[in-house]
C-alpha cells in the first residue's frame, strides 16, 4: 500500500506540474527519477550500500587498469582484453552514479531531457560494450587453449588495437539509431521513470506515439547482441570443451577449465540480470515497483562490482600485480 500511495503521490505532482509540458514545447522537459519505492524516508541509509557498491567498483576496476599498466609482464592479450573490461565497467559505475546518489543523498529527482538521452546513451552503450568485450575474451581463450602455438601470432597487439575499435564501433552505432529514433517522438504522458537512471524499456513507455519502428529495432537490437554474443560465447566453449576432453592429462584439463572460469562468471553476471531486465519490462508490467527497481539496480551494479573481485582472486598474475603496486606506494608513503 505505502508504494502504490507513493506512486500515486508522484504521478499527481508530475500531472499538476507538468501536464502541459512536452518535449515538443518551449517549456522545459523533465523526467521524474525513482528511488527506492516504498523506502523514501530510508533513502538516505539505504545510500550507504550503494555508496560502497561504488566505491568498491571505481576502486577495484581502477586498481586492475594501474596494475595492468604498471607490470609490463601482464602486456598480454589476456590482460589486454581485461584491461578493455575494466575500463567499460568504470564507465557504467560513472554513468549512473551522479543520478543515484544526488537522489538517495539529496532527494533530486529531476533530469532533463538531454542529460536523461546522455544518460541513456551512456548506460546502454557501456552495457554492449561489456558485452562485445566479454565475446572478444571468449575468442581470446579459444586462441590460447585451442591454438595456442599460433596465440602470439593471431593476437598481435596490432589485432588487439583493431578488435578494441571495432567494439567502440559496434556500441555506436548499436546505441545510437535506438536514442536518435526515440528522441524523435513526443513525451506527453506521465514523466515518471521507474529508476534512478535512463533507461530505454522505461523511457519508451512514456511516449505517446507510433513505436513500431523503435519496436523493431529494439527486437533487432536483442537478437544481434543479447542473444548472437552469448551464442558466439556457448560456442567458443564448445570447442574449448572439445579440445580440453581431448587433453592428455587430468591436469592439464583442470588449469585449462580454471583458466576460464573467471571469464565464465563475468559472462553469468552480465546476461542473466540483462536479460531479467528485458524480461520483467516485457512480462512482468504488473508486478510491484520494487521488483523492477532490483533487478535493474542488479543489472548495473553487479558486473561493475564483481568483476575485480572476481579476476583479482582468480588470477594469480593479477594478486601479485596488486601486491607489488601497494608494496610499492607504501615504501613512496615512508
């Protein structure tokens, strides 16, 4: 009941202060942000989590971008991809954390138009970023445990260098269209989002027009990344499989499998909050507030997070690296 008077509450505030507001008129445009439904008087506790959340993210992807850069030993393609990985998850903390935190801290809930396409554009470009990376990480295993004579030669930093702006590319040119061809339509229904940040699957159904075309696209969109990159992932393995199970050694099966095993719960932290995501705005429009809140909140915050803490206790180079970094400003310190 309080989410559902909460919601009502908000809905009236943006009908009585915007209800003539569109932005096709010469008014300014806002959306309404959403913080956690039916803990608005907790919002400012509930910022503590998230803060940490936070910073746990900016540290320890930072932290692996300095160890990369600083240990030329780690120069490899492996780590190279990784390094690609990091610097994408820094990029998505950054992109919803200013919205997140000024609402929980200081109850903002505004954005406008622009900044709310910035963001969206950001958001969604960091989030197929990570996944054309995390694809590029895929054949990078498959080249060193399937051919791995040849691995030096396939992946020259040349062909590292090409795969990394191809996957700026790809993101553009993804995100791009799906913002210019939404950013076209009208607003004129309730300004209200259902999260803290900009995303399209809520952004969408506030327009009131013809969506087809974006529907369409959308669709597109889905089967060329959310549903081809984990297809091209599963196959990758399959051949990884194939070639391990061929192995001569129980042990050289076992480091091939852990060798991939960080790899494997980067790709299951990624698709399964995205597709839950796509799911709970696509099946689940009935459901409360709150569970749309927490899985998106999920969906940005978990790979971000994870992902350092993930490759720092599972790779041995990268524990060392961290060590001899923070050996190394101790001895600076004194």
């Amino acid at each position: 009941m309080e989410i559902l008077s909460w919601n009502t509450q908000i809905l009236v505030f943006s009908s009585s202060v915007m209800s003539d507001v569109t932005n096709t008129t010469q008014d300014p445009f806002y959306f309404i942000l959403t913080g956690i439904p039916g803990f608005e008087a907790s919002h400012v506790w509930i910022s503590i989590p998230f803060c940490c959340l936070y910073i746990i993210s900016i540290m320890g992807n930072t932290t692996i971008l300095a160890v990369i850069g600083t240990e030329p030993s780690l120069h490899q393609p492996m780590y190279l991809f990784l390094s690609m990985l990091a610097l994408t998850d820094l990029g998505l903390t950054l992109t919803t954390l200013p919205t997140v935190m000024q609402l929980l801290w200081f109850d903002i809930r505004q954005i406008n138009f622009e900044g709310c396409f910035a963001q969206f554009f950001f958001l969604h470009g960091f989030s197929f970023m990570e996944s054309s990376v995390l694809l590029a990480m895929s054949f990078d295993r498959y080249v060193a445990i399937c051919h791995p004579l040849h691995y030096a030669t396939i992946l020259t930093s040349e062909v590292i260098g090409r795969i990394g702006v191809a996957i700026l590319c790809r993101c553009v040119l993804a995100v791009l269209p799906s913002l210019l061809l939404l950013k076209r339509l009208p607003f004129c229904r309730s300004h209200l989002l259902s999260h803290s940040y900009c995303l399209h699957q809520d952004m969408i159904r506030l327009v009131c027009a013809d969506i087809r075309v974006n529907s369409w696209y959308g669709f597109a969109l889905v089967l060329l990344i959310i549903v081809m990159d984990p297809l091209l992932i599963v196959l990758s393995y399959t051949l990884i499989l194939k070639s391990i199970l061929g192995s001569a050694t129980w042990t050289a099966r076992l480091r091939a499998l852990n060798n991939c095993l960080s790899h494997i719960l980067a790709v299951l932290l990624l698709y399964v909050p995205m597709v839950g995501v796509s799911m709970t705005h696509r099946f689940a429009k009935q459901a409360s507030p709150l569970v749309h809140v927490i899985v998106a909140n999920i969906y940005v915050l978990a790979p971000p997070v994870m992902n350092p803490i993930i490759y720092s206790v599972k790779t041995k180079q990268i524990r060392q690296g961290m060590i001899r970094l923070f050996s190394q400003r101790n001895k600076h310190l004194r």
